[in-house]
C-alpha cells in the first residue's frame, strides 16, 4: 500500500496494483480500476515514486528488468 493525502488533508492508503490512470486537471485524480475516483494533493511524480519504491519493497521489480 501507498499513502496518498485527500484534499481534505487526511492520510488514505491505496493498493497501487489497483490504479488504472492518474491526471493532474489541477488537481491530482487518480482512477482506479473499480471506477472510484480519489483526488489529492500529491504530485502525479510523488505518487509514482511511492509506487516504484513499494514495487521494490515487495520484489516486483526484479522481474521488470
């Protein structure tokens, strides 16, 4: 899980295997597969950090190479 912070400044853990598409239209949306929509004040570039740090964390991407 990653953490992301909603608009209203609260702490929200979301499975990052989940997510199907991110936009920044200011603000950062993040879509996730079931259709639920989530929008944060996190960068799209901060998410994605988390992502590859939490990919790491669990091994994936050694089979991404």
């Amino acid at each position: 899980m990653i953490s992301v912070t909603k608009l209203d400044g609260k702490k929200y853990w979301l499975n990052p295997h989940m997510i199907e598409s991110m936009e920044a239209n200011p603000d950062v949306t993040i879509s996730l597969l079931s259709g639920k929509k989530i929008v944060i004040t996190d960068s799209p570039n901060d998410v994605i950090d988390r992502i590859v740090e939490y990919r790491r964390r669990i091994g994936i991407y050694k089979n991404e190479l």
